[in-house]
C-alpha cells in the first residue's frame, strides 16, 4: 500500500464570510501567505486527522483581522460552501512538499522526533522520542541512556538544531542528567 503524503496542518476553517464563498479560517502557521497562496490545494482534515473530502484549491486570500478570508475554487457563493463537510471541527492541511522548508535552525516540530541529541562537547545524550506542547511551550521528551527526560525546546537549553545531520545540540539545567 503507497505511503500517505505527510501534510502539515496550516489552518482552522471558522465559518463561511459574506455571500460570494469566502470563508474564515485561523492560520496555524507562522507563513500564512504562503499556504493560502493561489493555487496552493489544500486537505480538509478532522480532528482525527482523517482526510475528508477531495480538498480545495485556493483562488485567493488575504488577511482579516487575526485570521484569513480564503475563496476556494468552484465555490462561488455561500450556498456553495453547503457541499463542503461541515466546518466545526475541520482543518486545512497542506502537502509537506508544498510549503518552504523552514528557515535556518528552524525545524517542523514533528521532524524532531528521532533527532540525535548530544551535548555542547559532543557526547550523547539520547533521541528525541516525542514532544508536547503544554501551555508553557513545547518540550521534547529524550531518551537518555539510563532515563527519559523532558526538556524545554527554547534557546536557553537547545543551542544548535541541525535539520540536515538531524542533530540537537543542548545545554541542559544543572541536574537534569544526573540520577
């Protein structure tokens, strides 16, 4: 069976705007210009993460207050946008490959998840096995050579992010290694 393509998510649809098919969304992404670009197509996803529908294609965008107004392809009126599954819940999902990769030591936070983790001398510290993103920021959960440990992902404690050599140098607190 052939892979998915891995989509990142971009958008939260809000609700249908005025009468000539535009919608609300929330941008879930740092470069909204560039996922509700023209042309760009674009998965409606659930909560689940499940694909719904045959996704859309955006004719145009432009920013709205904090969120976007988006018009769709094929869908010219409000009426229109009644063929589209309903909206509370759903997302807007984009291929991978179809975005700008992230800039300099910037990384998806879902690629981290098997990166290397050493220290600033170059010894192992352990694999990023998964990351969470509690109220206070994202932390990285590592799995160190004797224990896991949590860290915060934030300049502080994470020096370099090497997305190519898939590497994390840190600087952890005093005492987060030790048993």
């Amino acid at each position: 069976m052939p892979e998915e393509p891995r989509r990142l998510v971009v958008g939260r649809l809000r609700k249908p705007h005025g009468l000539k098919g535009e919608v609300t969304l929330f941008p879930l992404t740092d470069r909204p210009e560039d996922a509700f670009r023209p042309g760009q197509r674009l998965d409606l996803v659930n909560l689940g993460g499940d694909v719904q529908g045959d996704g859309v294609v955006v004719e145009r965008s432009r920013p709205y207050h904090r969120e976007w107004l988006v018009k769709f392809r094929g869908f010219e009126s409000r009426e229109d946008l009644a063929a589209l599954p309903p909206f509370r819940g759903m997302f807007l999902a984009a291929p991978a490959e179809a975005l700008p990769p992230p800039n300099e030591e910037e990384v998806y936070y879902h690629e981290l998840i098997g990166f290397a983790v050493q220290l600033e001398d170059g010894t192992p510290a352990g694999l990023v096995t998964a990351f969470y993103e509690p109220p206070s920021g994202v932390m990285l959960e590592i799995q160190g050579p004797k224990r896991e440990f949590l860290l915060p992902f934030v300049k502080a404690f994470v020096g370099e992010v090497d997305r190519d050599g898939r590497r994390l140098t840190i600087r952890p607190p005093d005492g987060l290694l030790e048993e």
